[in-house]
C-alpha cells in the first residue's frame, strides 16, 4: 500500500468509517467553495466599481481576497485536524473557522451598510 500524506494525519490512530472521513472531506470542500465566492466577491467590487468611494471598495476588495485564502489554508488544517481525531478517536477539535468567517460577514456587511448611505 502506497504511504499517504500528510503523515502527521495518516500516520496515527486506525481508519475510521469512510462515511466520517468522506463526509470531512466534503466539509472541506464547503469550506474552499466559500473561500472562492469570497474572492469572487473581492474581484466583482474592484470591478464593478462599487462601492463609489475608493478606498472603501479597494479595502473591502483586498480584505476579501486576504480572507478567502486565509479560510483555505484554514479549512486544511480543519480537516487534518478532524480526521487526525477520528483516527485516534479524541475529542474534535474546537470551530474556529465559522467564528473568523461570521467575523469577517459582520464587518464587511457593517463597511458596505456606511459605504452606501
């Protein structure tokens, strides 16, 4: 059998269900879909020109794209973090990333709400 990666993963515990393993990596790609329709987001401001104050559309527009692989990188290590507890059979581990991502929501919401009236 062929060694998977990463180690630090793969390398510990015993294989839980495959249901759980995929249904964490599906978890995942929810995670990287966000991470897209976030930089999605950034591209349509800087390109559609909304909102009409600049440094407003370029922040919110750079902020978007920074958060979008920032909730990326974090969903790997979330997932690495998950399966990591199935194998060995601990607790999961804690939700960190709906936390920064509902955040990020508020505040971008907030900028966009005072860059509009």
């Amino acid at each position: 059998m062929t060694e998977r990666h990463p180690r630090w993963v793969y390398g510990e515990g015993e294989e839980p269900d495959p249901r759980y393993s995929l249904a964490n990596e599906r978890t995942f790609l929810a995670w990287v879909r966000t991470a897209l329709a976030m930089l999605a987001g950034g591209v349509a401001l800087h390109a559609l020109g909304l909102p009409d104050t600049e440094w407003v559309r370029s922040t919110l527009a750079v902020l978007l794209v920074v958060f979008g692989g920032l909730v990326t990188v974090m969903a790997l290590v979330r997932w690495a973090r998950v399966e990591r507890a199935m194998r060995t059979h601990q607790p999961l581990p804690h939700f960190r990333l709906g936390y920064l991502l509902t955040i990020a929501v508020v505040v971008g919401a907030a900028v966009l709400a005072v860059a509009f009236v």
